[in-house]
C-alpha cells in the first residue's frame, strides 16, 4: 500500500503574533495547508472535523490550558507534537520529553521561528524516508519504532539480521537502519557487512547500537561499514539527532550526485549520464543477445510554445512532457535523458522493435490528449518519435539511426511514431 503523506500543520499558539510569523514562514517555504487556532477549545472544536495533521505546534502554557493540557490532548488524537514553552529547567525539560513529543522549543524571538521551520520542513520530508529496525527484543524494537514514528518515518521491523535480510529484499527502498548487535542467526556485525555488499553508505544508513560498557563494539560497527553508533542507554534527544545528522548528509550527497548526473530544468538524466550507463547496456544487450531500442524523442513546434507563451512557458512544457515519460517508465527498463532543448533520449533494454513502437504509441497518445496549465493558459502540444534497434555496431550508431526515424516522423506530418521498415 502507497504511503499517504500528510500536508496540514495545526498551531494552537494564544499570542497571535507568534501564531502569524509562524504562519508566514512556513507558508513561505513549503506547500502545506496550515490551520491556526488560539485556545485548547478551538482546538478541540477544529478536530472534530479535521484530523489529518503530520504535526502540531502549540505552546506549553495556553489560556485556559496553563499546565500542557493541549498538549496532552493533541498526542492523545495521534498527532505528533512541537511544544513552545517560554521558560525551560530541568524539571520543564523532563516533563515535556515525558509527553513524547518531537521536540520542544524555547521562544526566543526569530531564532525561534527559524529552528521550528527547520524541524517542520525535516518532518514533512521524513513522511517519504521508510526505515528498518532490527533488534531480537520486541520491547527494544518497539521503543525504537516510537521514536521514528513520532518523527514521521515510515517503519518496518525485523527480528534479527537474516530476518532483516529478507525484508530489505522485499522493501527495496529502505534508506535507514538502525539494528543492535547481539542477536541470533545473524548479528549485527553480518548485517552490516551483507548490507555493504549492496548499498554503499550515501545510499542507506546504517546505525549501530552497542551495550554501554563494551568499548569494541562501536568501533567494530563502524569498521563495518555502519554509518554511525549508539550506547545504550540513550537519550530520546541523541537519537534525533544523530539519525537527523546522517538523513541529512545522505540528502546533500543525493543533491550534489544529482547535480552532476541531472539536467537542472527537467531532473531527468544528462547526455553524459546517458552514454556513461547507455554504453554498458548496449555492450550487454550484444554480449547476451538481448532486445534493446533507443527512441528519440521531441516536442513538436516548439519554437511556436516558446513564441506564443515564452520560455517560461515552454520550461512549463518541457517539465510536464519530463513528468508524463518519468509516471510511464521504470528505472531498471528505461534510461531516459533529456539530449538538449526539446529532444529527449530513452534507451530500453528488453524491448523490441514492436513492443518499443506500441509503447511510445501509447505515450505519444497520452502527451496529446493532455495539456498543462500556464498563467491561466492551457498549453497543448504533440510529439514525435523515432525507433531503431541494437541491429548497428555502436550505441552512436543507434542513436543516429533513431534520429533519423524522427527525422521522418517530422517530415511524414509530426504527431507519430516511426521506426525501421
């Protein structure tokens, strides 16, 4: 089942003022729905009819609630909670972590706004990173899942490693794991090193967790390949923050490998992405006699889109041609790249001739059967497609055989697909 990620916020905060600047940041950085409150009885009111909120962030004392009392009732409702509190000692500190709330937050004028932005921003992003926990103890596995969950993760669990194994194999978009050492089967040190086999360290996070008192372990886990470590016991805060820590660090890595592989506009792949993996495929489909097509494709009267709606408006064009191609192909079968301007390069392994042809006859009919809206404009436009096949000797060789079947589609009226006689 997909995983349904939430987009509305609940502020239940009595100064207005803080209520707004909140308000404005957030609207100004993410695209949620917010909904404001003022009073532990609008609250109450606004959840009977709504929900559906990924986090809450309300203050600590509130008029008519001066003792957490909306606190206590919102994590009641199931909605993860930020508290504002205008003072903190120990005593405030341990009492609010009691509540199991993500986090609590000092008013402390713009900084303040600024971390809870921040935190917000992680958690609605959060809602798309799925982890896996694994640990022989099920009181440990389900303290550890509280406290993803109550950070927004999507969490699954496993007994021991060989038990993680397998559900790492059947869940191929795990990217945290957070797994003890002692277990039976296979133990934490054989995880990591089987994980590693596969998934290097930018691509899923390990994080390793060691009894207090053995000094080797963290020191083993990390020589193993894991991402990071815990002593147990631990504090609820050092856990956030470490696996916030390395969340992170994966994400900048992504942005910085995207940034060099990606065209900017369309996040497809770049010309040079393409021969980079292209040139491998080709070399196997040769070497294993398996079908493969490459196809180009381009937008029709392109100079006419940017003419009439400018090149913003034909960035629009491009952006939603590079979403209706990406909805319709699989990574693993399709490489696709945007080649420059409105020309497009897919490469499909496994595909004939014929099931190439009725593939992208399928998508040429969707592109013009849609349109996307612009400045109150409605964009519509076709696309042609050339084909050819791994009949020639190089992968340049395709490329230039399927641009010349474009070629033809142009020449033959535009808005078809054609491919060798």
């Amino acid at each position: 089942m997909e995983h349904i990620v939430k987009n509305s916020i609940l502020i239940i905060e009595d100064n207005k003022t803080i209520s707004n600047i909140m308000k404005k940041a957030l609207e100004a950085d993410m695209s949620v729905e917010i909904f404001q409150v003022f009073s532990l009885d609008e609250a109450r009111a606004l959840l009977e009819q709504k929900t559906d909120f990924f986090v809450a962030v309300m203050g600590l004392s509130l008029k008519g609630a001066p003792r957490g009392e909306a606190v206590d009732y919102i994590m009641s409702k199931g909605i993860p909670s930020i508290v504002l509190t205008g003072t903190l000692d120990e005593e405030i500190r341990s009492e609010i972590l009691s509540k199991n709330v993500i986090d609590y937050v000092l008013k402390q004028g713009v900084a303040c706004i600024d971390h809870i932005k921040k935190l917000i921003v992680r958690l609605y992003m959060n809602q798309k990173i799925k982890a896996l926990v694994v640990d022989d103890s099920r009181v440990l596995r389900a303290h550890y899942k509280n406290l993803l969950t109550t950070h927004q993760y999507q969490v699954i669990e496993a007994e021991d490693g060989e038990d993680a194994l397998e559900k790492l194999a059947g869940h191929n978009d795990v990217k945290l794991v957070i797994t003890d050492y002692h277990m039976p089967r296979v133990d934490g040190f054989e995880l990591v090193r089987r994980i590693r086999q596969k998934h290097s360290k930018s691509e899923m996070i390990v994080i390793g967790i060691s009894a207090k008192g053995n000094t080797l372990l963290p020191a083993k886990f990390l020589k193993t390949g894991a991402n990071d470590f815990l002593k147990k016991p631990f504090e609820s805060e050092e856990f956030y923050a470490r696996v916030t820590q390395n969340v992170e660090y994966m994400e900048m890595l992504k942005k910085l490998r995207d940034a060099a592989i990606k065209d900017p506009l369309t996040q497809l792949y770049n010309r040079r992405h393409f021969f980079d993996v292209g040139e491998r495929r080709f070399a196997e489909s040769k070497q294993h006699r398996t079908p493969l097509t490459v196809t180009m494709v381009d937008i029709d009267f392109f100079k006419k889109v940017n003419d009439t709606y400018g090149h913003d408006g034909g960035d629009v064009a491009l952006k939603h041609l590079s979403g209706l191609l990406l909805e319709t192909m699989e990574e693993e079968s399709h490489l696709l790249a945007r080649f420059g301007g409105e020309e497009f390069c897919i490469l499909s392994k496994g595909f004939d001739l014929g099931a190439a042809q009725k593939f992208f006859e399928d998508i040429r009919t969707r592109v013009q059967a849609s349109s996307v809206d612009y400045k109150g404009q409605t964009i519509k436009f076709t696309i042609s497609a050339g084909i050819s096949d791994n009949r020639h000797d190089t992968l340049q060789g395709v490329i230039n055989h399927a641009d010349d079947m474009l070629y033809q589609a142009k020449a033959g009226g535009r808005n078809r697909v054609v491919l060798p006689s």
